[in-house]
C-alpha cells in the first residue's frame, strides 16, 4: 500500500473552565504535527483580553499560540490566496493590476491537477471551470483547497485563484503516471501536491517508521533519492516539450520522535516494534523521491508577504518546508513560494472556504501564475514556451531570499516574480529570452556589450534526458545530469570573466560559489564589476549528447545589450524592373534591422559591432562600408524599394539583425544572416 501525504483538518469545540491547564494537538500538514499548552488562568490575566480565536480585518482566523517573549500571547492567523499573490506579484498582471496585462488564464484548457480526490465542483467559485477526468473519486477538501488556489473565481476576492478564468482538468493520483502521459500532449502545465510516504508517519495513533533499516537505521534512503517514478516524469517533459510539472518540495523537515520513542518498522516481511533512536528529518537532504526528478519545477514554502518582496530579510522559509540537496547535489527546491495558512475553497459546502497550508499550497501559487506567463507569451509570440523556457524565465526573474549571491540548498533560487518575468518577455531592449539548440559537439556564442554600470545576469536551462533509477541506497552520489551544459561568460580575449553559481552537497550550508556546474541542468552566472566593452556568451557541453541528439536549451540574459539570438530569412526580391525591385524578409529577433547590398560580386564586407551606419535605398548613395557594398535600408520593417540600379547586373543582398546601443555600442547578429540575389 502506497501512502500519499493529504491534509487533516480539525475542527473541535470544547467547553473549559479558566482553572484547566488544555493541551490542544493537531495536524497542520502531514507530517507536521504542533503541540502547545497554555494556562488559561495566565491568559485570561493578560489585558486587554484577546479571544482564543477571532477574525481579522482581512477575513483571516487567527488561533491562540501560547505565550512568547515576556509573557506575550501569541497567535497563528491565516492568509488567502490574494496574499499569495501578492507574495509574488500575479496580481499585477490581472486585469486592473499595474502592468495592464489583463491575464487571467481565459480561453486555456491547458491546466491539470493530480492530487488525492476529486475537487468539489459544485462550488460557486470552481462551477463550470473544472472536469474530473478519471473515475470520480470522494470530494477531497485537499483537492479542493489547491484547485481553488489555482482557478478560484474570486466570487469571494481573497479567495480568488491565480489563473481565475482557466480550465482545470483534475485527476485523482492513483493512476499519475499513465495519466500523465496520456495528458502531456495537451498540457503546458500540472500541478502536483503530494509525495511519497517517508520517515515519520502517524496513522491510527501509532508511529510507523518509514526508512529501511538494513539501508540506513538513522534516516530514510527516499530522501534525495531520484526514484522510478522521477525518471517517468522527466521522459515525460522530454517528450512533451511545452509541459512543465510544478511539484511541492514536501514538509518534512523538522519530523522526529524524542529518544526512545516506541514505533513500528518494517522488517522485512512485517511491521515489527521497536524503540531504536532515530534521526529528526534534516535539515538538509530531506525532500523525498519524486521531488527530485531533474526536469520539473520543486516549490518550497515561505511567509506570505502580503506587500510584496522586500529584500531578502522579508522572506522566511516556513519551518515544515523540505530542503535540499538531492542524493547528487543538484539544487531542491527550485524556488519557494508563498503558504503558511491560506485562505482557499472550501469542500463542505458549496460556498465554504477553509485553510491549507505546507507546500501543498506554495506550489499552486506557482503553477497557475506560470499559465499567465504563458498566456503572455502566447499573445506576444503566437506560440508558447517550451517547459525548459518557462522554467528558466521563473528562475532567472526570481527575488534571492538570501543576502548571498546565487543559490542555495533551502529555498534554491529564490522567491519568484511574476511582474519581472512578464518584462523580460516583452521588453528587448533590457532582456534577452531565446529559445536555441545546440547540435552535438557543438559551440553557441553570442556577443554582449556592457556598460561599466551593468550587472550582467544569464541563465541557461533545458529539459534533460531521463536519469537511471539505482537500486536503493542510502545518498547515491552518482550523477543523474545526462547532457552537461556549460556556460562562461568571455573577455574580448577569450579568457573566461564569470562562470556559474555552484554549490557544494558536503557541506550544504555553505554559500554558493562560482566554478563548473556538473550536476544541474540550470546554470547562472550574475557578473559584476566588469570593465566596459565586448564579452562573448559561450555554451557547450561536455562528452557526446545523448544519442548525438541537439539538446534544446533557454537563455535568459539581463543588464546587457546582447546580440539578436536570430537572424532575418526568407528574402524575397519582386517587382524587378531595369532599375527598381522590392525587397521583402521574415524579421529576425533584433531591435531593427539594415541590409547592404553589393553589385557584381558576392557580398565579403559586414556590419561592425560598436558602429552605426546611415542607409539610403538608392543603390550607391547610402554609407559604403566597403568593395562596392552599401547599406541600403535601416529600421524596424520588413520591406522596402530598392531604387538606381543598373540593367543586366546582378546585385547581391543581405539582411542582418541588430539591437539598440548602449553607451554608443551596436550589436549586429552573427546568426544565420539572410543572403540572396537577383539579375
């Protein structure tokens, strides 16, 4: 029997007298379990007198917690899924918010959710947007609560889900992982909040642990472990391009029992006794199985921040929330995101509304925002992102939750921003965002210009093979990357100024460096103090790609002017009269675009990077920039007439891409430069 993490709920009344000393218990998440004990005497002394609970002015439930420092009554008060949104700015891209975006996910069947039942779909803030695919299941006020975070109408505003006018397609998990690649197909993203059973489980009131003693005695072997079921998930996002996995990290961390604490353990063949000593889970290297898988976006939990970022000293990870590393030190969780208590659809009626929190609700925060990424990106480009772009843009646009630099093991990259990486989809002109690919044996380059002011931040990342599942261990280093991309950022002489973010699993505490990233299939440099002028972006990768297949990657680049990634095609030259033809192209990437033309003979002379040219459309006239070649058209369309020339001669064009200047500089593509010609 397969156990799979739900919420409980408990809700109770009791009648005391002010003399009782009351323990209280229960279960916030899995394997999260609070205890806390007050003195009712102590606190009805406590003026002015505060209730046990009580709502707040934003609608949340605020619980008594016992007493803090100086005697001071504490409470846990809920949130809603409006504070989580504005923990990573979605609300900002809905209709009304500051970016007039106006995204909402309407129109999109292109969401699913994987989780322990079914969602109430009678609710009035979930009718009509949700289908259950499988055989329906009971109504689970988990599956409830997390699709409601997902797609909430918002008939009740805090509620409202992040992607509040999408279709939601929802399974049961029993079956994932052949619905999943039944689905993928037709899916950019799934959410998924559950996992696999480990370490310390209570059921029935009895302690079971769920480790292998003959593996380890002390900790459980699934923890950073890359299990079948990782391996199935990254075939899957290999296979299906456009579809992004969004997994809660888990909450774990913190799990024990005190010393001696009697439990059942599995023997072999039967749940047996005993009061071994085991280890409290983490905190390191405590997020089990699945959650490791290469390819998929891992979420952890943080505080909500209802004003938004505010530095790194504004984001907490919540004490329940799984870190990292993996068994072969890759980098979980991926970001964290916004729980605790949150406000979300109820099951019990069809107009409730009740709390989650742990992981299970900071992953939804993040998987329906990326819909209005991609909902962005669609308007904009005609075509989605690839799952490996999407999850690239999340990371690279994410706020750090630490001082230091770069990653780390407890919240990965950080906290995401939704605002930011809507920009960086749009503006160009400050942000770079291309899909490429890289053939076997291979070099990508692409030429940056920086300013002595700029800090320069790149990300590569890309849908990795499917790793090997080993036989269980307890942490088997052995690497699970496939295809190692490596990433450097170039001086004009070749020698190497940046190198990515590294961290080290022997000592998981430790801040990240910079060196060689062997294990992750997302690598990042942030670069600054660097002398003004030209550097080279360059990736390739280590060995042979599998199968000599081109691996397809993302590049994110921030706080430089780099190089159109893709250059003009297709020219087409009509209308050809004795002294006119009309030149017409497919854009490329860049900012704008010149083309030169040159009489008799092949085109050899180019534009040069740093320098801007005058154009004129009769041949002859515009700036010569050598052996008879002029340039001839200068701006941001796609055609032009092309005037003054001669009879019987053949005239040769080329079309080339380029961005804005900073300070001065232009850069002109060296990608795939469009040529032709005509008599």
């Amino acid at each position: 029997m397969r156990l799979v993490s739900a919420l409980i709920i408990i809700t109770f009344c009791v009648k005391i007298s002010l003399a009782q000393k009351v323990s209280f218990l229960y279960t916030v998440e899995p394997n999260l379990t609070r205890q806390f004990n007050f003195d009712l005497q102590q606190y009805a002394a406590s003026k002015p007198q505060l209730p046990v609970s009580f709502n707040t002015h934003n609608s949340g439930t605020c619980s008594f917690d016992g007493f803090g420092f100086n005697g001071q009554p504490q409470f846990l008060c809920t949130c809603n899924n409006l504070d989580a949104a504005k923990t990573i700015g979605t609300h900002q891209l809905w209709p009304g918010g500051s970016l007039g975006l106006s995204l909402n996910g309407a129109g999109l069947n292109k969401l699913a959710l994987w989780d322990g039942g079914s969602a109430r779909l009678t609710h009035i803030e979930l009718t009509g947007r949700v289908q259950v695919i499988d055989t329906p299941s009971a109504v689970s006020s988990h599956t409830t609560a997390v699709t409601g975070n997902l797609v909430a109408t918002g008939i009740n505003p805090l509620s409202r889900g992040m992607a509040y006018q999408t279709q939601l397609r929802n399974w049961n998990f029993s079956n994932d992982n052949a619905e999943i690649i039944g689905a993928g197909p037709s899916l950019l993203l799934s959410n998924h909040s559950y996992g696999s059973t480990a370490a310390w489980i209570t059921i029935g009131g009895f302690i079971y642990w769920y480790g292998d003693s003959s593996l380890n005695q002390f900790r459980d072997w699934k923890f950073g472990y890359y299990d079948n079921r990782s391996r199935i998930w990254d075939s899957v996002m290999y296979a299906n391009p456009y579809y992004l996995m969004v997994k809660a990290a888990g909450n774990d961390r913190g799990n024990g029992v005190a010393p001696g604490t009697t439990h059942y353990f599995w023997n072999g063949s039967a749940w047996a006794l005993t009061n071994t000593t085991r280890d409290t889970v983490g905190p390191y290297d405590c997020i089990a199985t699945f959650g490791n898988a290469k390819n998929i976006l891992t979420i952890g939990a943080a505080n909500v921040l209802p004003n938004g970022y505010a530095g790194p000293s504004s984001v907490s990870v919540l004490s329940f929330s799984s870190w990292g590393p993996t068994d072969d030190g890759r980098i979980k969780p991926d970001l964290v995101a916004a729980s605790g208590s949150i406000l979300s659809v109820g099951s019990a009626s069809d107009s409730s509304y009740a709390s989650l929190g742990g992981t299970s609700m900071s992953a939804p925060n993040v998987t329906g925002s990326l819909l209005l990424l991609q909902q962005y990106y669609q308007q904009l480009k005609n075509k989605y992102m690839r799952n490996a772009t999407l999850k690239t843009l999340a990371i690279h646009t994410a706020d750090r939750c630490k001082t230091a630099l770069g990653p780390n093991y407890e919240c990965g990259w950080g906290l995401p921003n939704m605002p930011r990486a809507a920009l960086c989809i749009s503006d160009s002109v400050n942000n770079t965002l291309a899909e490429l690919t890289l053939n076997n044996n291979d070099t990508f380059t692409a030429w940056i210009y920086v300013n002595s002011s700029d800090t320069v931040k790149t990300t590569i990342g890309w849908t990795d093979p499917k790793g090997n599942t080993p036989a269980p261990v307890y942490n088997d280093p052995t690497l699970q990357l496939v295809n190692d991309l490596d990433m450097r950022l170039l001086n004009s002489s070749g020698g190497v100024s940046s190198s990515p973010f590294v961290l080290n699993p022997a000592n998981p505490a430790l801040a990240a460096t910079t060196g060689d990233n062997f294990r992750d299939n997302i690598e990042q440099f942030f670069a600054t103090g660097l002398s003004a002028g030209f550097y080279k972006i360059r990736v390739t990768h280590k060995n042979t790609l599998l199968n000599s297949v081109p691996q397809k990657f993302a590049l994110a680049l921030s706080g430089a002017n780099c190089e159109p990634l893709f250059g003009s095609g297709n020219i087409i030259l009509s209308n050809i009269l004795n002294n006119q033809m009309r030149v017409m192209f497919t854009k490329g990437n860049g900012q704008k675009r010149i083309v030169i033309a040159r009489a008799t003979s092949i085109i050899t002379n180019f534009p040069v990077n740093g320098n801007s040219y005058t154009a004129n459309s009769v041949f002859g006239s515009g700036q010569n920039i050598g052996n008879n070649t002029y340039v001839v058209y200068n701006d941001t369309g796609n055609q032009f007439l092309l005037t003054g020339l001669n009879p019987y001669t053949i005239y040769n064009i080329a079309v080339i891409e380029y961005n804005g200047t900073i300070a001065s500089q232009t850069l002109y593509t060296s990608k795939n430069i469009a040529l032709n010609n005509a008599i």
